[in-house]
C-alpha cells in the first residue's frame, strides 16, 4: 500500500476518484475552481478572475454545459494556451507569456534564419523539458481538435490535476501526447 503525505496546501487531493463524475452545478464549481487553483498557483486573483467567466459562461449554456471548453476558454492566454496544431508562432508566443508567469523564458534553439515553421511537438517537447528543470509540468489537453492546449502546473502538483482533470473529465496529462 503506497503512503501518503498529507500536504496542506492540497485540500482537494482526496476528495475525487480520478474516475468519478461530476453530476452537479455545485460539484462541477467546486472541482472547477481547484483546477483553477492549480493552474494558477499563489494568484487567487488570477483564479478568480476566470472562475467568473467560467461560472458566466456555464450560466449562458456554453457548450451545452460540458466544463472543458469552457475552461479551456476562461484560462486562455491567462493560464493557458489553445491554438490551432500547426500553429508553431502562436503556440511559441502563449507558452513564452505562460512562463514569463513563472520568471522563466523557453529556449526555442531555433536558427533565426529558418526558413520553415518549426514542429509544434517539437516545440511542446522543448517547452516540457525546460520547465521540468525547474519542478514545472507542462500539460497537454487532448482536444479532439485540430488544437493544442493546455497549462503548467508545479510538478508537485501533478497528481492533484490528474485527480481534478479527471473528475473533470479532461483528457490531459503532462508532457506531449
């Protein structure tokens, strides 16, 4: 039987089953807001922030009610990316604005006279692997799209966000998929 720490900062950590369900506004609110926690650690503002627009966008039947999309869109460029697949530019600038949250700037290594796009798994590959040296996991959201997204999160954090993401019934995981 594996031991448990308790960690006080986590007061969500045990409250899901990384299967469970949400089946109702208050739950779902509830599990939407720790995953903004997580996403946006020591920024309670930041949390709150785009826990309104979460909440206004539900409220309006966004998406027909499904957390994702809506999450995905209230941290978008705020504790989040999403842009399209082959969209190496974009990506390189959300992810450049992402870090710079955390005081940190992405070595892309990329020959400025490159005449082609760089490959965005390349990019994501570069990106997880800089911010892991520094106890950061880069997640990725299977969007069922032809988009990236997706978020950072402390590294000590991840098996919280796998238990929220999965009560949320997000397909992310850290690193590239």
């Amino acid at each position: 039987m594996a031991s448990h720490e308790y960690d006080p900062d986590d007061n969500f950590g045990h409250a899901f089953h990384a299967q469970s369900g949400i089946d109702d506004d208050d739950a779902l609110e509830a599990v939407a807001w720790q995953f903004l926690l997580l996403v946006n650690p020591d920024d309670e503002d930041a949390a709150l922030q785009q826990f309104a627009a979460f909440q206004q966008a539900l409220a309006e039947g966004g998406d027909g009610g499904y957390p994702v999309p809506l999450l995905r869109d209230a941290i978008d460029w705020k504790a989040g990316f999403h842009v399209a697949e082959d969209d190496a530019q974009g990506l390189m600038e959300a992810l450049d604005e992402l870090a710079a949250r955390w005081r940190l700037r992405i070595d892309w290594g990329l020959d400025d006279d490159a005449r082609e796009a760089p490959d965005t798994t390349e990019l994501l590959q570069a990106a997880f692997a800089q911010l892991r040296e520094h106890h950061l996991s880069l997640w990725t959201l299977d969007t069922g799209e032809a988009t990236l997204a997706g978020w950072i999160t402390r590294e000590r954090d991840e098996e919280a966000m796998h238990l929220v993401a999965g009560a949320l019934g997000m397909p992310a995981r850290p690193g590239v998929g």
